[in-house]
C-alpha cells in the first residue's frame, strides 16, 4: 500500500442505469448518497413505486445494465440547476426534457419506448421521489472501488477492464488489491474532515459483462471473480457518518479505534 492512497475519480449518476456525470468535487452529507445519486429512474412496467411513499425496490423494476446492456451506447448529461436530461446516440442528440415538467418526462419516456422496445414490459416511466435513491440496496450509501482490485481482476481475464463497470461513486488508488474487504465495520476518512462506515462488501451482476463505451456484453465478470478469487465481490458501500466536501487527490485513511 502506498503511503497515500487518495481518490482517483468521483462519480453519480442521475438517472439509474444511464451513463456517470464525472464531478472534481461534492460533498457528503450524513446517512445520504452522493448529491443527485441514482436521483431518477425509469421504470420497466408497472413496478409499485409510489412517490408519496418511496420505498426501496429492486433493480429488475428500472431499465438497467443488467438487461439492458444497449443503456451503454447512450451517453446523457443532466443539468442540476433545471433537471434538463439529454440524451445523445450515434453523435447527435436524440432527446431533452426537464424531468420535473410532464412534457420533459414524455419527451424521454417516448425515446426509451422505441430505444429499448422489445425489452419493456410495458410503457417506460420516469420515477423520482424528493430525497430517494433508486440504489440497489435499501440504504443510502456510498459506493467504493479499489482500483488495483480492477487491475487484479485485468490480469485474471487477460483483458482490459474498464473501471466504470463497476459504476461506483468513488474510485481509490493506492490500495493493495482486495484492501477494501479488510474494511468492513471500520470508519475511513476522506480529505480533513468526511468520514465514511464500511457496511458491506459489493456482489457484483451481470451489469458489469457490458463495456461501457460500447454496450457489448464481452467479458463474464462475476464467472471470472468467481474462478479466480472465490467470490464475486469487487467494491464496498460506505454510510457516511461525517459530511465535508470532499475532491479528486484527498487522502483516504482508515480511522484506527
């Protein structure tokens, strides 16, 4: 391990299962996700999902990688300031609505109808609640990804593997491989003054077989973490018990009791 593993890349995406927004800095805040993390969905039939009562549900309800593996081809910004997604494929941009106006979610909602056909199970819906996070886990957390993990992971499939597979929150360097595991239950702290609980190590799907610069599902991921390190874990969730703004190149350091 170096002497200073830091954070190497940020990350959120705003609407779940569509491309990352790379950010140079945020800040956490207590028992929350990274701001505007998995913020939308767009449900795949009917799914429950009522927003006056928002309810943790699993992915198989939302459009998402691991079914969907043509997501990868779309590359989407959202605009913070006016919640403006847009959408762009084959180099020119195909959609653009405010998701918080009836004519900017019928806008995306009628692209992803003719984009996923086949694959729905009934009319694409944009979801959103005020203060939900449609993650795959019920708690608000952040997500963790140890890049010399992904390296292990690169030499075990002979192939290259790109990070944001893993679409994670946080990407740390200077861990040893497989570091991350031995963090669980304890507190790290990220830059002077945030400090995160490791609460859970991360079962990696289907979702990270699909390259995402070209959304061609081409390496087995979990079959190759499972043959060569008995698991098919790769990244941990954090809770965040110490909000702070936090930046590429802060210093990670576990906090010893």
């Amino acid at each position: 391990m170096t002497s200073h593993p830091r954070i190497d890349a940020i990350y959120r995406y705003p609407v779940k299962g569509l491309s990352p927004e790379p950010l140079a800095h945020t800040t956490l805040e207590p028992g929350a996700t990274i701001a505007c993390d998995r913020l939308y969905a767009i449900e795949n039939g009917p799914s429950g999902f009522d927003p006056a009562s928002p309810a943790y549900f699993p992915k198989s309800r939302f459009l998402m990688l691991m079914r969907n593996a043509r997501l990868a081809e779309l590359r989407t910004t959202f605009d913070e300031a006016t919640h403006t997604l847009a959408i762009t494929a084959e180099r020119r941009e195909q959609a653009r609505g405010d998701l918080r106006t009836p004519q900017g979610r019928t806008a995306i909602e009628h692209f992803f109808a003719e984009f996923c056909g086949p694959e729905l199970h009934g009319p694409p819906k944009i979801l959103h609640a005020p203060g939900h996070s449609f993650s795959d886990v019920a708690r608000k957390v952040v997500s963790i990804i140890n890049l010399a993990s992904v390296a292990a992971i690169e030499n075990a499939a002979d192939a290259p593997v790109h990070p944001l597979r893993f679409r994670a929150n946080l990407y740390v360097d200077g861990w040893p491989a497989w570091h991350e595991f031995d963090l669980l239950g304890r507190e790290i702290a990220i830059g002077s003054r945030a400090r995160l609980k490791i609460v859970k190590r991360i079962v990696r799907c289907a979702a990270t077989e699909v390259d995402p610069d070209t959304g061609i599902r081409d390496l087995p991921i979990p079959q190759t973490l499972l043959q060569n390190f008995g698991h098919m874990d790769c990244g941990i969730y954090g809770e965040v018990v110490a909000g702070a703004p936090i930046a590429v190149g802060d210093h990670v350091a576990p906090i010893d009791a």
